[in-house]
C-alpha cells in the first residue's frame, strides 16, 4: 500500500485517507493510490462501506497544476477515469469533507455516492480562474446533482460556497458541527446507510438537469454574458460542456467534457493564467529574507492622512479585525475621514455584502485623532499624505521622534524615492514603501519598496501582513516609479504623443480595451486625475525637458482645469457614467501638433499596438536587469493586480514571450527609424532584451 494513502478497516467500513501534503493535490502517485485502495476495498467482503478522508484535517485543494499541459496531466490512472471507476464500486462511497474540496477534489467527492462535511469547509469549481473548466466529470455531474443554473454559477464564478450553501443546494446530504467529529460522524453517516440497505449511489436528483430552465436559456446566458467574457476562451467552453451535461447521456457528456478540457489546457490563455498563478507563489519569495527571518509583532496600526487613500488604507485593518489610529491635522478633515468610511461600509451593507455586527465591530476599530502622541505605540505606521517629498518627509521626522523603538515606518508613496524619506530619520532600517493602488480597500496589489537599508524583519513583516489584509505583495527596489509607474510612464507616453501625431483618445483606447486591458491609458489618466499626473511630470521636469512634445495634450488639459472624471472634462467628457469623445480635444491635438511642426496622419491599429506595448514591455525587461523587480513574473502580478492588464494574457512580460521576443525588438528598432529624431530620443532596446534575443532566449529573465 502506497504512503501516500492511509487503510484501515474498523468493523465492516473502510476508511481510505489522502496523506500527500499540503493539500492531498491529485497528482498521478496519488491517483494511482487511491484506485489502489478503492479497489481493495471493493473487493473485501468484510467491508459494506467505503470513507474516504483526508488525513490531517484537509480533504483534498484539487489536481496537481504543475502537471498541466504535461503528459503526466492524463498519465494512468488519469483523474477521469479513476472517477468513473469510483462510480461504478457497488458499495455506499462517502466523502468525508473537511477545510476544502476544490476543483479535482470536488470532482473526487461528486463521484463518491454520499458526501458530508465540516461546517466549515469550503466547496469549489475554481478552474476557470486558470483557463480551464473542470475536466473530471464536474461539468456533467454537478448539474445532475444540482440543477444545470446553479452548477453553471458556481463553475463559471470560480468562488468556492460555504458548507451551509452546499447542504442547501443539494450538494451535501449532511453536515457535522464544530465538536462532533467529522469522522466518527462519517461513520455514523455510513452504518445509517447500511442498516437501511441504501444503494451505491442514489438516484440522480436531476436527470434532466436543464427541465426547470427556458428552452432559451443557454443562447440567452451566452449573449447576456459574452460582452463581459471579452476574449477569454474558458467561459465559453464552461457554457459549451454544460449545455453538453443538458443534452447528452452521461458517458457521452464526460467524453465531450475531456475533449474540451484538452482544448483549454492547450490554449495560450490557460498558459498565461498558470503563469500567474504560480507568479503569486513565487512572489513572496525575496532575497535575504527567508521562513526564519524574526518577524515583528503587528498588533495595532496608524494611518497619517484621512482622505480618500488613507481611509482606504485604514479599512484594510480593521477589515480583518487589527485596531486603527486614523491621524489627521483639521477636525473636519478627520471627520470627513471616517464618515467616508463608514458610508463605503454601508454601501456593502446594502449589497449584503456585510451584516450591521460587522459594520458595527470595523468602525469600533478605527479611532480618530489630531495628535501624534495617539500613535506612539502603534506597531505599524502608514504615511498616506499628499505626494510631495519635503512633506512626506516631515512627516518622518515627526514620526522618528514620536514612535517607539522598533516601530515600522512605511509611506504610501507612489513615485518618490523611498530612500530619501527613510534618510530624514534616525532608523532608516525601519522604513519602507507601502504602495497601495486606489481604492485601497479593493485593489489587490501592494507594492512593497525595498529601501537600500531596510531591515530584512521589516520586509517580512509587511510582506506577511501584506497576504493577511487579503493583498498580493510584489516587492520593489527604489527608482522612479517603482515597477507600476515607471512602466506607465513609456507607455503613457507613446499614448499622448501619437494623439499629436493623428490617433484619437477613443482609438488608442479602443485597441487597448480589444486586447483585453480594462481601461486604456487615456481613460485611465481621466479617472486618476489629470492634474495628477501632471504633478508627478511636475516633479521629473529635468528628465522629460528634451522633449517639448512630452505629454503637451495631458498638459494643456490640466491648464483648462479638465482634470478629468471629477471635473467631467478630460480627454473624453463625461456625461454620469457615460463617456464621450470630445472633439475639442482632437483639436487641441491639431494645434499644439501645429505648433511643435509634428506632421498628423493616420495611425494603424497595429503601430497603437505596438508603440503603447512594446515599450511597456521594454521598461519592465529594464527593471528586471537593473534588479528592481526580483523577476518578470512579479512584474506580471504588478500589472494585472494594479493596472488591469489581462489575467488571460499573463501580464505583460508574458505576453512578450508568447509574442515573440524578437518581434519584440524587431518592433522598437523599426520604430527608432521610422520615427525620425522622436524615435531616436525614446526608442531604446533594453540591453537585456537585446541579449536575450541574441542568445536565442524565448524566456524573459537575467543574463
């Protein structure tokens, strides 16, 4: 007997538990195991019922995502097929759920007769969240077990449903509490079923898993939902094999269900979503620090500044139950802070997103104050003031003298050098850069800047507190920008210049939104703020100065007071939620271009494409030689996390890779020529994605 399975025969029941840590992941070995044991007990006459269980209290997360794309992904005995073979053994099969049964795993337990669990686990159909749709009978049995609606929303959301949900929905028959032992009540569960002679497996629930649906449902579903779905490809085919679960008999369903499975698991889109998911594990894996380094004791936390990102911040906390110091200079400014707050927590509240307890419990976390003397014992300090380094570096010095010995001292700074605001201070190993992306109660990322001196402690402190709040920590060194914003800067760039040049706001976006982004670039300086982005040049004049034509439109903008979304005026008009093109615009284009002797002509699909891409693209390469981002999938995870770059594409040092690294440089060096003096001014190929291609490197990474 294999050890990655457990065996053991108590009175007439077998209990078979999955002992492959973490997570009991449904690699070949442990397939191999399992029908191993199954059929062991199959075959036992002693035996009149099988438990199946997870040793050390976690049933089973689902298959083995390394071996995706991989002959081992349908090595015998392949998931499939040890599925079906579990269907067929004449005895009471009962899953015994306990934490999670996700993916494969759910797919193990639907194939199981009976099922019962933990009030507190968790049951899912996450593929889609890797391109995939679930390929070992999920999407034909759950319908069958459900109804064809509800299997079809838990598939296609990916989140996985509370135990309660499951026993309501029909997916458990029973549930065992907090203290009752989950499996002394599976075998309980189990004598029950034998005593009444109940059958291998019941009934199906519903054999005609679409009868309660319109005739129409599935064309209506599908064009309700394809705006949304944009170009990804594993929505569609989720649809395409539950409609197959509705239509055909259940060996023909299983059969069509794998074969859209393998289209999926070979698609670039499936690819890019691994890459990202094994981009997040990779993430928190950080040079000098390791599962040893001493970790600070967090156990309260102040946030400078009570506006709109301050409080933002400071909701992050409290939301998992850590008390917040709110510190602001003007009473109404304080005020101001914390009825935002709550009136965001009601908002969920109406949603049903939050019950009145919950609402009441975060805000008794959150206290305000005017005084610095509030904080001084507060664990963690977050400056989130305005974004200007001599004021962010007076409130360090403030801080130095207030906050106890070990506290530690992070700004929310966006662009400015995290080691001139650590230099002002007397513990410069306590301070790092803590970059929430607004609003800060939602977005995922947190980029965490590395100061040239910050303490290894501290960046495992953050960084652990960082997934603890719900966030993905991508680690940064200190340049201009960080990861996120430096590459903005090119790509914005290229964006304004070529509205000079002939493209409309409208057309660049246009291609941008196609590839899959969530916003284009012109959009997005609206929504930020102009006058936003015109600090931040404000800021860097010296470095842009040889370049009169550099973002003159988004300037011009921010002299007329078009600041964008909060002035209904920016590149577009804004008219409520709808977003206009204004023409004014395009002739404000035509006059500067006039001005600056830049010749307008029709710009290509294509060239908005490649020029906005490619040297998005060509910074990430440089940060990644320079050793600011540790490697290309961190800058991947910063631009689909901060910057609503497709998930489907991997981010965008992935895409160059399924794009073609040469075509890549091909494209940069044919626009330094074609493009005259600009093209020369900016069209530089990063040394490193030079030598990539050189060598003949398909993979971005150091050489």
């Amino acid at each position: 007997m294999s050890t990655l399975v457990t065996y053991l025969v108590e009175d007439n029941l077998a209990l078979i538990g999955l002992a492959s840590p973490p997570v009991n992941a449904l690699g070949q070995p442990l397939r191999a195991a399992i029908l191993e044991a199954c059929d062991r007990a199959a075959s036992d006459p002693a035996v009149s019922a099988i438990i199946l269980h997870g040793e050390n209290g976690l049933f089973c997360a689902g298959a083995d995502i390394s071996e995706f794309g991989l002959a081992a992904s349908f090595a015998e005995p392949s998931l499939p097929d040890l599925l079906v073979r579990l269907t067929q053994i004449d005895k009471p099969l009962i899953a015994c759920i306990d934490r999670f049964a996700l993916g494969g795993g759910l797919e193990l337990a639907l194939a199981c007769g009976y099922r019962i669990s933990a009030t507190g686990s968790r049951l899912g159909l996450p593929e889609i969240n890797l391109g995939l749709l679930p390929g070992a009978g999920g999407t034909q049995r759950l319908p069958r077990l459900i109804g064809a609606e509800p299997a079809l929303e838990m598939m296609m959301s990916g989140q996985p449903v509370s135990a309660s949900h499951a026993l309501d929905l029909g997916l458990l028959d029973r549930l065992i509490g907090e203290g009752d032992g989950l499996l002394e009540g599976a075998r309980r569960f189990a004598r029950e079923l034998i005593h009444e002679g109940a059958p291998a497996r019941p009934a199906e629930r519903h054999s005609n898993p679409a009868a309660a649906l319109p005739e129409d449902f599935f064309t209506r579903y599908r064009a309700t939902h394809e705006p949304r779905w944009k170009n990804r490809l594993a929505p569609r085919l989720v649809l395409a094999a539950v409609e197959s679960a509705c239509v055909l008999p259940l060996n023909a369903g299983l059969q069509r269900e794998v074969a859209l499975f393998k289209e999926a698991e070979a698609s670039s889109q499936s690819q890019a979503l691994r890459h990202v998911f094994f981009a997040e594990r990779e993430a928190g894996k950080v040079a000098g620090v390791s599962a040893s380094t001493a970790l600070r004791p967090v156990a309260n936390v102040a946030v400078i500044g009570a506006g709109t990102m301050g409080g933002g911040i400071a909701m992050n906390f409290a939301n998992v139950g850590i008390p917040v110091t709110l510190l602001e200079l003007k009473p109404d400014a304080l005020e101001r802070g914390l009825g935002q707050i709550r009136n965001s927590y009601e908002i969920s509240l109406q949603r049903g997103k939050l019950t009145q307890a919950e609402l009441d419990k975060r805000m008794a976390l959150l206290t305000g104050t005017l005084d610095y003397a509030d904080i001084a014992e507060c664990d963690l300090v977050i400056e989130a003031v305005f974004e200007s380094l001599p004021i962010k570096q007076q409130v360090f010095r403030t801080l130095d003298e207030v906050c106890k010995p070990g506290a530690i001292l992070a700004s929310n700074t966006s662009t400015l050098d995290v080691d001139q605001i650590a230099a002002v201070t007397r513990r410069p190993h306590d301070v790092i850069g803590l970059h929430f992306f607004s609003p800060a109660n939602v977005m995922r990322l947190l980029e965490v800047v590395r100061g040239k001196l910050t303490a290894p402690e501290v960046l495992a402190t953050v960084l652990k507190l960082g997934k603890t709040i719900g966030k993905i920590p991508v680690v940064s060194g200190v340049c201009f920008g960080f990861i996120g914003n430096r590459m903005l800067e090119p790509y914005s760039r290229e964006a304004h210049r070529m509205v000079l040049e002939g493209a409309t706001p409208a057309q660049i976006d246009q291609v941008l939104t196609d590839l899959g982004l969530a916003m284009g670039v012109m959009a997005m300086h609206d929504l930020a703020g102009i006058d936003v982005s015109f600090l931040v040049r404000e800021s860097r004049r010296e470095a842009i100065a040889h370049d009169p034509s550099y973002c003159r439109v988004a300037d011009e903008l921010n002299a007329l007071g078009r600041f964008g979304q909060k002035t209904k005026r920016g590149a577009y008009i804004y008219e409520g939620r709808e977003r206009k093109e204004d023409f004014e615009v395009i002739a404000l284009a035509e006059r500067i271009a006039g001005e600056l002797h830049i010749p307008r002509r029709p710009i290509t699909t294509q060239e908005i494409h490649d020029r906005c891409l490619f040297m998005l693209i060509n910074e990430g390469v440089q940060l990644l030689d320079e050793g600011i981002a540790e490697r290309s999938g961190d800058i991947d995870l910063v631009w689909i996390n901060g910057y609503g770059f497709p998930a489907w594409l991997g981010g965008p040092l992935h895409y160059a890779e399924q794009i073609g690294l040469d075509v890549v440089l091909d494209g940069i060096r044919h626009y330094r020529k074609a493009l005259g003096e600009y093209g020369e001014m900016w069209f530089h190929p990063a040394p490193l994605l030079e030598r990539l291609v050189a060598a003949g490197k398909t993979r971005i990474e150091r050489l």
